[in-house]
C-alpha cells in the first residue's frame, strides 16, 4: 500500500481559512457507504437515531505559538536573536516539546524570554525539536501563556494569514475543559450549545473523552510504504464513566459515533479485542489505515483532510479506499471546504466499520 494511493488534487481555494458562522451552518457530507446525500451540519440529529452516542473530545487548545528573544553573551557583547516557538507536547515532568525556528540560534542552557512574566530555558535539543523549561508552572503558567501566546493555527492556513483575536474563539470547541491540545479537535468546531440540546432532545447521547492533539497531526508522511510510517504520541483519557456508557450503547444496539479522527483513535486504543471500552489514560500512538478492524467505532463524523495525510488513511479504512475516493471527488466537485475550518463529513461504512472491499 504506497503513500501515493492516498493522494488526490485539491484545488487551493478550497482550503477554508475562516469558518462559517453560525458554526452548524457548515456543509456536512453523509455517506452512506457510496451513497452520498448533501446537507448542513444543523441537519445532524436527522441522520442519527435515539439511542446512538456521539463522543467528543473536550481537549482545550493552549495558544501554543510564543515569540521571543533569546539572549546570550559572547566574546563581542551581547547576542540578541528573535525565536518563534511552537510548543508540541507536554512531558511528564511539567516541561514542554517544541519546535522553534531558528533552530540553529539556540543551544542548551539558552533562555528565551516571550513576555516579562514568561521565560523558559532550553533544555536539551533533538532531532528538529527543543525541550523547554517555563519559570512557571500551573495555574501561572496557563496565565502568562494566554496573554505572550497566540493560537496554533495549522501550516496551511497560518501561510496564508496570521492568527488573531477572532481565532480565540473560532479555533476552540464549545465543550472544551481541559487544556494541553496544541491543535483543535476540528470535527467538534461545527457544534455550538444549541445543536447539542436538539441532540439530547432526539435522543442522541453525548459522551466526552480528552486526547490532546500534538502538533505532530501536520506532520507528512514521509515513506512510501505506509505500513512503515509511525505516528506521533499523544495523550489521552477515557473515564470509567465514559467507557462505561460507550458499552451501554453498544449492548443496546445504538451506535457509537466519534466526532473526529482524535476521539476515534483514543476509543480505538482503549477498545479491547470484543469491542469493550475499557478505561483508559496514557500515550496513544495508534496508526489505522485500510486493513485495521474497528473495535468499538460504528461510524464517524469528520472534516475533509489533507492529501497523503494520515486522516486521509483513517477514513479509507473506515469507507474503503475506492468508496472514499468516490466521496473526495464528490466533496471537490460541489466545492466542500476542507480542512481545519472547513464542512463536516458523516460517515457510516456499507458493510460494517472496516468490512469493505478496495
């Protein structure tokens, strides 16, 4: 299975840089295996059942792009060179990994100063990334960092215009509690209050689970063979109370329904090989790409997603590579918006999650 089998033409002014508002007004795509109907993300809870749980992820997104000024003395005075540092993950010992540019201006043991309040000391430096340790921490940090930091709009928008004011709020779900994603969980950006209560009044269950997305989902796959490519870790949790209700679901007979490719991935990781959900926390560094048997997945709601890219690879296992194919060509001929900020695809796979021919 070569890289290039997941490739396609996106002509570049589908690629949303703002979202529509009121956010269900977008576009939502439902597939039915090949059979595709046209609707708005409002039009949800007609395409569900009572009975059916949507899960959602709750992760917040920290504004995780800083510029600074790294300082440093030499033999000719003072050394002065501005640094753009994109935090990444979050380590276990309350540090953080970055990616920064320049890369060649820093060392171990520089210090970057981002505002009068925040400042962090390089660590150590690998391969394209930094470790970092703020001079705050928790509840001090989280200030300091919402008013240096600006959003982390991905690549291929931030090439086309700067994050700004309005992005705080458009570039962060409604149900987001807990802070640490570096990147939104965009499927979820289509929701506001009042769709949600139409959901539950329909009979549409909602459950939350949180994995903080790493700035590793932008990164391309570099091998052509995608059975080599290796995914990015990032942390997640599922409660005990959410697994137990996924389970609940599905003994029931209704179906459990992601809203997004990073809740699919964390209930795909906590499923065992019967289906349950157990509960969970820790680093999930799950790849599924055709040929991978869900778990516990029966559909999926999502935005449309890069060439060649690891979600382009998702939904083909989910749809089939042929049936989701017959989708991105029908998403660019009716001129769907792709991408973090853009329309909404609902997809509910002929046969079965996984159960399709390519």
């Amino acid at each position: 299975m070569n890289l290039s089998d997941f490739d396609f033409d996106l002509p570049e002014h589908l690629i949303a840089t703002r979202p529509v508002r009121p956010r269900p007004a977008a576009r939502m795509l439902v597939a039915h295996g090949a059979r595709i109907t046209d609707a708005h993300v409002r039009d949800l809870p007609s395409f569900l059942r009572p009975g059916d749980r949507l899960v959602l992820n709750n992760t917040r997104v920290i504004p995780a792009r800083l510029s600074g000024t790294r300082r440093r003395e030499t033999t000719h005075g003072s050394g002065v060179a501005r640094i753009e540092v994109t935090l990444a993950a979050p380590r276990p010992d309350g540090g953080w990994t970055a990616l920064a540019k320049p890369l060649r201006r820093l060392r171990a043991g520089d210090v970057i100063t981002f505002s009068d309040r925040l400042e962090a000391t390089v660590r150590g430096l690998g391969e394209g990334v930094i470790e970092l340790d703020f001079n705050l921490t928790g509840a001090a940090f989280d200030a300091a960092l919402a008013e240096a930091g600006a959003m982390p709009l991905p690549p291929y928008i931030a090439s086309r215009r700067a994050a700004d004011a309005q992005d705080v709020e458009d570039y962060q779900t409604v149900f987001a509690r807990h802070s640490g994603a570096v990147a939104a969980p965009t499927a979820s950006l289509h929701f506001d209050d009042a769709l949600l209560a139409r959901l539950r009044a329909a009979g549409v269950a909602v459950t939350e689970v949180t994995l903080h997305v790493g700035a590793g989902t932008f990164l391309p796959v570099k091998v052509e063979d995608v059975a080599t490519h290796r995914m990015h870790a990032e942390w997640g949790e599922v409660t005990a109370g959410a697994a137990e209700a996924i389970n609940a679901t599905r003994a029931a007979g209704g179906r459990v329904i992601p809203v997004g490719t990073t809740a699919l991935r964390l209930i795909e990781t906590a499923a065992d090989s019967a289906g349950t959900v157990r509960p969970w926390t820790g680093e999930t560094d799950i790849f599924i790409y055709p040929g991978y048997r869900f778990r516990a997945t029966d559909a999926l709601m999502t935005n449309f997603h890069l060439p060649r890219s690891t979600l382009v690879m998702l939904v083909a296992a989910l749809m089939g590579r042929a049936t989701i194919r017959r989708i991105y060509e029908h998403a660019i001929a009716q001129e769907y918006r792709f991408f973090s900020y853009g329309d909404a695809s609902l997809l509910f796979p002929e046969n079965g999650p996984g159960d399709v021919a390519d």
